[in-house]
C-alpha cells in the first residue's frame, strides 16, 4: 500500500525512513516542553532537573553495546520499530511517575531507546543512499527539526488547555503510534553484507588494503561479540563528537553570549538560537544536493572550516550584525557534518554505527558543559573561541576520513 499515494519506490521508502527522524525529535522534544511542569509536580530543585537531563543522555550514549547487538540480532528495521515502540510508552509512563526515583528510571530507559533509535533510523537512510545511489540522509535529519517544532507546537495548544500531562503525553503518544504504523511496512528490509564493510574505498575509489586485511581476523573472531574499532572509525567518532559539541553548544549558549557579551536586548537575544536553528534546518533540505556535487568529503571539510572560521572571526569583531553572521556559518556550515559522517560510518557495519553514535552523543551531552566550564573561568568570548575550535577540529578529522562513494558512481540528488 503506497504512502499518501506515492508509488516511487524510493520516495516510498524516504518518507517512512523519514517518519522515524520525525518521530524521534517528536517524541524527545514533547517531554522536553514539559519539564517545567515535571519540575513542579515532582518538586525537583534545579540540581534535580539537570541530574534528570545528564541521565538521559548518559542512557544514550552508554547504550552502545547493547545497540550493537541488537542491530546485529535485529537488524535496523526491527530495532527501530521496538525501540520507537518503546519510545511511544514511556511518555504515558513519565506523565505519572510517582516520584523522582521513578522518573530518573524511565528517563534512563528512555535515552537507551533513543540511542537504539537513532542508529537504527540513521542505517535505515545509509542503507537508502547505497540502494538506490541517490543522496537523501542531510534532508532526512532536517525532518528531526520538524518533528520537534511540531511537538512545541502540540505542547504549547494542550497547554492551553489542560495542565495534566497525562493527557498531553497520551494525545502524543497515539500521534506517534499512528506515524510508527504508516513508516513500518515500508522500512528497507535488512540485507547480510557480512564483513565486507570495512574500511573499503574512499571517495576517489581508492582501497585501504592493508586496514582491510587486519580486520578480518578480528571482525571472525570476534563475530559473537563487539569488534576493536579501526584508527578509520575512531576518526569519524572524534568528527562526530566535536560536531555534536558545536552544535549543543550553539544551543545552549548563544542566548547567554548575546545578553551578556553583545548586549543585545531580552527581544533580540534568542535570535542567536533562532538564526542558527533556521541555517542548520535549511542547510540540510539544500545538503543532499551539495552533496552530490561536490562529495562528502568537501562539504564536512569545508562546511566545518567555514563555521570554525566565521564564528572565530565574529567574535572580536563584537557587535549585533557580526555575531549574527558567525552564529548563521555555524549553523551553515555544521549542518551536513552529521549526515556525512553517519553514512560513512553505515559502510562500515553496525559496530562502527553504534559506536559512532554514541561518541556523537557524549558530544552533545559533554559539549555544553565544557564550554560552561571555559566560559565560568576566562569569559564567554573565550567559550564561544572554543566552540569555534570544536568546529575546525571536524575539518582537521575529516581530513583522515576516507570517504566512500556509492558503489563508485556518482550519486544523485533528491530534489
């Protein structure tokens, strides 16, 4: 049965895949819109609230083992219909904790499940690209964006109208049991590819033989349980790591540098967020074709050079116009870096998956915390330099990436 009327195969298959990024940032930003009401009907005290937010992360990124594991079980298909099953439960089961020990639990399993979601919805669109040799993973993440602008969106309309979460969390749970129902039956199967996904081909066709040798031996004996990561993937995790640490920073902090350092006023100061958010979610519907372009290599070298490069130029320019203008090459720039990189991981098997993703979401757990502690000692401009560090750090790294065409053939954009 075709979704909404569309017979393309491809197109069939993009919407569902794009269905889970769309349910992930449904799901995690309505409890997130929520948390003052948490705060008050658990009587959390600020420390509180941040342990509820740390473990949450900390379930994610601590959830590569068993991701592994699953996917290899599973397979990306299965695990992210259980664990986006799972996803949908816990929100009714967070509305009546019945104290904060309980919620720190079900928070817990919660970042677990997003952990096991996001690498398996992030293999559903690699495994998209390799099929049908057609880029689509950057427009595919704009999608998370819109599934948590639609969850502000609900949250603020039940606010409106009733200040139970209960309700709330119900209404948003069969929201997201009906799109889990319409992705489901057109997830790409998962096909056997054994161990040939190594460190393969790089984007100019060229093989890293000798890697490859060495890695069988290891990726055999080590079949029933995790493989040692190759110097390859620790190199797309450290990409992905620091990507995540701009990008959570970007969140987290540019308010606070336009009111304290830019002065700007109550009005204007979330205009920072705003004007990175916008770049970021426009990038990525405009990335795939970039993409196809000019590789992927070029577009996270250079995108992340020109963040890096545009932020560490604004800062001591000073001034409302120059800072908005680094804050958008940030989020220009940045956009494309995690797509990229979790496709290269993809090629490289589950494992590399797994684990690509979680040092992604020590990134953005970490990240912001760092910057604090930088900013807490020498300034916020000072913070902001690391931030731009963080950015030229993934250029550095995907300078040792190689990057792997599809089948050695150009790809082609989805428009």
């Amino acid at each position: 049965m075709p979704v909404l009327g569309v017979r393309d195969d491809f197109r069939r298959a993009q919407l569902a895949i794009a269905a889970l990024f769309c349910f992930l940032g449904f799901q995690y930003a309505t409890w997130a819109a929520r948390l003052p009401t948490l705060k008050t009907r658990l009587g959390l005290s600020a420390e509180e609230l941040g342990l509820l937010l740390m473990v949450c992360g900390a379930g994610a990124a601590a959830s590569f083992p068993l991701v592994a594991h699953l996917m290899k079980r599973l397979g990306s298909g299965r695990l992210a219909f259980v664990s986006a099953l799972s996803l949908a439960a816990l929100l009714p089961a967070l509305s009546v904790a019945p104290n904060y020990p309980v919620a720190l639990l079900i928070i817990c399993c919660d970042g677990v499940a997003v952990g096991c979601l996001n690498v398996a919805m992030n293999a559903q669109g690699a495994a998209l690209e390799a099929k049908y040799r057609r880029t689509a993973m950057a427009q595919l993440h704009a999608t998370f964006s819109g599934g948590s602008l639609g969850a502000a969106l609900l949250a603020s309309g039940m606010n409106g109208l009733t200040s139970a979460l209960t309700a709330h969390f119900a209404v948003a749970a069969v929201l997201l049991l009906l799109l889990l129902c319409v992705a489901r039956p057109h997830l790409l199967p998962d096909e056997q590819h054994g161990a040939a996904q190594d460190d393969g081909q790089d984007s100019e066709g060229t093989t890293d033989q000798r890697e490859s040798e060495k890695a069988r031996p290891s990726q055999k004996a080590g079949r029933r349980g995790l493989t040692l990561p190759s110097r390859m993937t620790l190199w797309m995790g450290c990409a992905m790591a620091f990507g995540t640490v701009t990008e959570g920073a970007m969140n987290d902090w540019s308010a606070l540098y336009m009111k304290d350092v830019v002065k700007a006023s109550a009005q204007l100061a979330p205009m920072g967020i705003a004007v990175v958010s916008v770049m970021m979610v426009l990038a990525r519907v405009f990335a795939d074709g970039w993409r196809s372009r000019w590789g992927d290599a070029r577009v996270v070298r250079l995108g992340s050079a020109l963040a890096g490069t545009g932020l560490a130029l604004a800062l001591p320019a000073g001034g409302l116009v120059p800072t908005l203008i680094g804050f958008a090459c940030v989020g220009l720039g940045v956009a494309a870096v995690t797509p990229c990189v979790y496709v290269a991981a993809a090629a490289k098997g589950s494992d590399a998956l797994a684990l690509v993703a979680a040092m992604g979401t020590t990134g953005l757990l970490a990240g912001p915390a760092l910057i604090g502690f930088i900013a807490g000692a020498g300034g916020l401009v000072w913070g902001m330099a690391a931030v731009a560090g963080s950015a030229l750090i993934v250029s550095l790294c995907a300078t040792q990436i190689r990057w792997k065409a599809l089948a050695g053939e150009p790809v082609e954009a989805v428009n």
